[in-house]
C-alpha cells in the first residue's frame, strides 16, 4: 500500500481533505500515479469490446479521473490561498503535464469515434435532457478542442496548450510576487491623518509583525482600500495608486508585457486551428451571448446609457474636490477619498459609521440564518475537519431533515501565500453513483479586515456585499443535485454562473434581512433605521461610473480576445486606445491593467468578463420577482433552489431562468435599480 495520502481514499469523516498530513513532496508523484491511473480508466473505456452505449462511453468518461480531479482541486486551491516557492515551482512542472493529459483525451482519435457513435445515434436513446446535455457536452468537448483535426495540428495544438498553461501560471505568480513585493512603511503619524483609528491599529499591528517600527501599508485589499479612502496625503495616496497601478509593468523580471502578448496570440491561433476566427468566438459559441457581436452591443447600449449619468457624476465629483481642496485635476488616486467625501456630505454616511454593525462573525451568522430562511440549510461550525491554515473555518451543512448537504471552508484573511480577491472553489464535486448522491466540499476565500488587539474584525459595506457574493456562489455549488460531476454545482455557462452570486448581495439592502446581523459589535444594538435608508438611498451613488468602469474591463477582455492579436506591439497603447469610449481619469502612463488582470489571463474569464454585467441583469430581474412576493417568500426560494442552484449545467440556463421566473430576464429592472433609468 502506498504511503503517500493523497493516492489513497481518505478515511477522514465526510472523506474531507487531510490537510496536516499531507507533504509538499506527495503531490507530484500523485500527480503522476493519478494521471496514470486517469489513462487506464480511457484504456478501459476505448477497449470494451462491447458497442459504445452512453453507459458505458458517456456516463463512464464523466466518472473517470476522479482521483486526479481531487489531487488537482487540492493541490491547486493551496496553490491560491495557500502557496509558496516548493508549491509554485510544482505547478510550472504539472500543468503542461495535465495539459498534456487533457490532449491525450480530447485528442484520442478511436475514444472520440465511440464518443461520436453515441452521439450520432442520440435520436434512438431514450435519453433524460441531463443525459442529453452531457451527451452534447462531451462531444462537443472533442470536436472543439481538435479530434477532427489532421495528426500534425493535433500535435501543433497540444504545443499550444502547453506554452499556455505555464504561461498563465507564471502570470499569477508575477502578480502575486509583485503585491507580496510592495510595502510602504509610514514613520510619521502626521501622514496618517484621515486613516481611521481602526486601520492605523492594523497597519502598526502590521509593521511589529516584521519588526518594523511605524505603519505598514500594503498591496493586500484591507490595507489598500482604507488608504486609498481615508488618507489625507495625496502624494502618499498616489505613491500607493502608482504602485497597485503598475503591478507587473516595470520592464524587470516580473513583467509580464510579454506574456500578455503571448498568451493572446496563443489563444488566437489555438482559435484558428480549431476553425474559428478570434479566441472570443470560440469562447462564446458556448455561453448565452453566443458571439463576440453580441457581447459588444450589450456593453455598447449600457455604455449609452451609462455614461452621460457617469459624466455628471464625474464632473460633480471634480468640482466638490476643487472646492474641497482646490484640486485642480482629478488623479485616479483622488477617486476613492474625494468620493467617500461626497458620498459622506450627501448622505451624510461613511463606511467607519457601518463598521460597528458588521462584525464578521455576525455577518456569517447572518448569512446562515438567510440561507436557512430561504432554502432550510442549517451550518454548524466543525472543529474536527482537518484545514490548511488556523484562520480556516470549516462548518457541516444539513438540510430541514438533517442529511448532509455540504461541507464548508471559509478562509477570511490576507496573508503572505495567498492572492489578492475573493473567489468560491471546491475540493470535491457532487454527484450521484450508485445510488449513492455523494455530497460536495465546497469553500469560499477572501481578504477581509482582521482583528486587532482591540477590535474584532469589523468589515466595510463593499466587504459585507462581497461576503454574500461569495456564499451565493457557495450555495449553487452546496445544493448541487445533478447526476454528473462535470454538470454539477458552478459548472454552468460562464455568463449565468454569477446569477447566484450576485442575487444573494441584495439581501443586504434589506431592512429585513439587516435586521438579523447588522448589530452593534459592543452594545448588541440593532443598526438604526436611519443607517439602512442611507445604505438604500446611496446604492446607486456613482453607479455611472461604477458601470463605466465594469464596461470598460469587458470591452479590454473583448480588444485582447474578440481580434487578431499579431498586429498589437504595445500592452500599454493597446490598452489606452481600449479605454478610449469609458475613460474619465486622465490616463497614468505608470499604470497598466491587462499585465495584473488575473480575472482573463490567468482565470477563467476570457471573453467572459462581461458575463458580470449580463448576469446583473438576470439578478435584478430574480430580485425584483423576491421583493414582489417577500424577501424570505419560502415558494419563490423554492423554485430559485430547484430550477436555478441545485440544477447545475444539466440543461440551458435561458431554459432553467425563465421556468424560475416564467419570463426572460427585461434589462429595465437592472437600469432602475441602478438609478440610470426613470421608476
């Protein structure tokens, strides 16, 4: 028996990863007994004698590699939340190993004919529609990624995969690198002025945790973004702004100019050989936009419709600043702090008078009770399932009945090994074999605001809402219910999996659902009335300019992928001429996005960022359907749980929303809520 943990089943309780015992040094000889193993089970696959049948073609390819899958999950989750140099350098060795091994499959010409038998005899097959999707999605899996393509663009094509897979990676790490890399350390308490008391506790907390006298202010979101709001030093406020701005763009060993240049060539002429004009196109033939067309006109008419609110907006905000602190020009490093300003003098509310109110652990509770309330899940908090760090919250997941429904991994914190965001990811899917329907583990990681010595961790707004981002994901990977792991949870068209998440951040606008969290973390007191109508009426405070700046991420995303990338010689001027249409600030020559936008070069979202717009436009439609029936209406929960979270990517989801709210998504309910059109 071997004595590396990771290649034997886990005999921990709910079969939970087992974190403290696993070594650095098992994962790449699991690694490569999983895909070795991975290899046998399409060996058997291709061998059967017998006629390929969706039993044991379809249904026995979706169930194969399961043990590399939870080795990847693993291995791969720590490799964001967790890492270091040893795990670093063994993600650059196995993901051309697993690009590799994703070719041999798709690229397996006599595995592909029985794939195609099946396929082509679907009319004969008295097929449920889940076995008909994953009938669908298989074959298209092969016929989209070369296995109608001649021996030598097959070998040109796993090249390609190769050079990307490490490129992405190396991406990643030269981003990461570069937030670790920056610190600036504030001698003079003088420069702190405006930072409220809670934020310089943490940034001198900070500095004696590296033996450094003062305050250290980092890259890391819960010590950027208070700076950035609060600081009365503008030059201070710039130095940082410059620095976050200019992540991987300062001609060094961490560049990644070239990579950028790179990475959009080789998903261009991986397009190409598969038969499709630009990377967008081949994206997109498989979300609901369809095509790179679409996806322009859909943020062309917001951006109609945004930008002349985004206008006003903007020049209210120059001319407050001006009378403010006679700014003349307006500096990407003045938005947050002149906009907090106003937003303060308008509605007389500021993220230091809500902080009190949202103490993290309320808030988890919060988001429990609401997630009971509306689908009858109950958390309770394990201290018996093994986790990767101490900050790690990990929690057992029942329905009304007590049946486990999931287990949960919350990770809160920044820290040295871990990346910048917030994101929701999963350590092993759902799925029904058997008979038995095997339950997933699903986690959500962020980087909040810790405790100090003097107060717990109390989190801004934007981290409450981001919180609830995060669990709306949680919950569509917890209530998954589909027979098939590849169909299960999160595994849906990139431009509806972010209709659970961004649902659930409505709740906390709610005078209902803020009731049940929202309390004074000394005195217990509900958060006042007042302060939920300042929180509603400033919901669409500088929505303009908010929607601007999301349009303008997706038409950079849409100029690197929806072209032919040969002809760009200039991250930098690419990029300008991008922003061209959404640009407000004046341009910072220091600054370039695409060499640290993880989100499409080392994420899943390229040519998907605009899939966060179109999906607000599915939440604000679902919403508006809660808010006319009751917030905690337990029939409408019901049917968002059946038809939308627990059914994963088993059929389209146009299909799955309109049997929810028995009508297609209307965009008015997303442009009222945003204050861009009349109520």
């Amino acid at each position: 028996m071997s004595q590396n943990i990771l290649t034997n089943k886990f005999t921990t309780e709910f079969q939970t990863a087992p974190f403290s015992k696993i070594a650095t040094s098992d994962f790449l000889p699991a690694f490569k007994l999983g895909i070795e193993n991975a290899k046998a089970e399409i060996d058997t696959i291709v061998n059967n004698t017998k006629a390929p049948t969706f039993e044991n073609t379809i249904e026995a390819l979706d169930f194969s590699g399961e043990q590399l899958d939870r080795i990847s999950s693993i291995f791969f989750n720590l490799n964001a939340a967790e890492t270091n140099e040893e795990i670093q350098k063994i993600a650059q060795e196995v993901s051309p190993m697993l690009s590799e091994f994703g070719n041999d499959i798709t690229l397996n010409q006599e595995l592909f004919q029985r794939v195609k038998t099946v396929y082509d005899n679907k009319a004969e097959l008295q097929l449920t529609t889940e076995q008909e999707t994953l009938l669908d999605k298989k074959y298209k899996s092969f016929s989209r990624n070369g296995a109608n393509l001649p021996k030598d663009k097959k070998q040109e094509l796993r090249e390609i995969d190769k050079q990307l897979s490490k490129l992405k990676l190396q991406f990643g790490e030269n981003v990461l690198a570069e937030t670790n890399k920056f610190e600036l350390l504030i001698t003079k308490e003088e420069d702190l002025a405006g930072l409220p008391d809670g934020a310089k506790e943490a940034a001198k907390q900070l500095a004696e945790s590296k033996q450094k006298k003062g305050w250290l202010i980092t890259l890391d979101y819960p010590s950027y973004i208070p700076f950035m709001t609060y600081a009365d030093n503008r030059e201070l406020r710039k130095e940082l702004s410059l620095a976050a701005g200019s992540k991987a763009f300062k001609n060094d060993a961490l560049d990644n100019q070239d990579i950028v240049l790179k990475i959009a060539t080789l998903r261009y002429k991986r397009a190409n050989l598969l038969g499709y004009k630009t990377h967008a196109h081949f994206v997109l033939e498989e979300r609901m936009a369809k095509t790179p067309e679409k996806v322009k006109n859909f943020l062309n008419e917001l951006l109609e419709k945004a930008k002349p609110a985004a206008k006003i907006e903007y020049t209210n905000l120059e001319n407050f600043a001006k009378d403010l602190d006679g700014i003349d020009t307006l500096q990407k490093w003045d938005s947050g702090y002149y906009s907090e300003k106003l937003k303060q003098k308008l509605f007389n509310l500021d993220d230091e008078q809500l902080k009190p109110y949202f103490k993290l652990e309320n808030v988890i509770e919060g988001s429990f009770i609401i997630a009971n309330k509306l689908f009858g899940l109950q958390f309770e908090e394990m201290d018996t399932i093994d986790k990767y760090h101490e900050d790690v919250l990990t929690y057992k997941v029942k329905d009304e009945n007590g049946e486990l429904v999931s287990i949960f991994y919350a990770d809160f914190f920044p820290r040295k090994g871990k990346r910048n965001g917030a994101w929701m990811t999963s350590y092993k899917s759902q799925s029904i074999k058997n008979g038995i329907n095997d339950r997933p583990h699903v986690s959500i990681v962020c980087n909040f605001t810790k405790p100090t010595k003097s107060k717990p961790s109390l989190l801004t707004f934007n981290e409450v809402t981001t919180l609830f981002h995060e669990f709306g994901h949680a919950l569509h990977g917890m209530l998954a219910n589909t027979t098939y792991p590849s169909l299960s949870g999160t595994n849906v068209f990139w431009d509806f999996v972010e209709l659970p998440s961004q649902v659930l951040e409505n709740w906390c606008y709610e005078k209902e659902a803020l009731e049940i969290f929202a309390k004074h973390y000394e005195t217990g007191e509900v958060i006042p009335m007042d302060l939920v109508e300042k929180i509603k009426e400033s919901a669409t405070f500088h929505e303009g300019m908010q929607t601007l700046r999301q349009i303008s991420f997706g038409l950079l995303d849409m100029s690197w992928h929806a072209v032919d990338p040969s002809g760009i010689e200039n991250v930098k001027a690419h990029e300008k001429q991008a922003f061209g249409d959404t640009q407000l600030y004046p341009d910072v020559a220091k600054n370039c996005m695409s060499t640290a936008f993880s989100h499409i070069f080392q994420g899943g979202y390229s040519s998907g960022y605009y899939s966060y717009k179109w999906a607000e436009v599915l939440d604000a439609d679902a919403f508006e359907y809660f808010k006319e029936e009751g917030i905690f209406n337990k029939t409408v929960a019901t049917k968002f749980k059946d038809n939308v979270l627990s059914q994963g990517g088993t059929e389209n989801p146009m299909t799955l929303y309109k049997r929810f709210r028995g009508q297609e998504p209307k965009p008015e309910a997303l442009l009222k809520r945003a204050g861009l059109i009349k109520k």
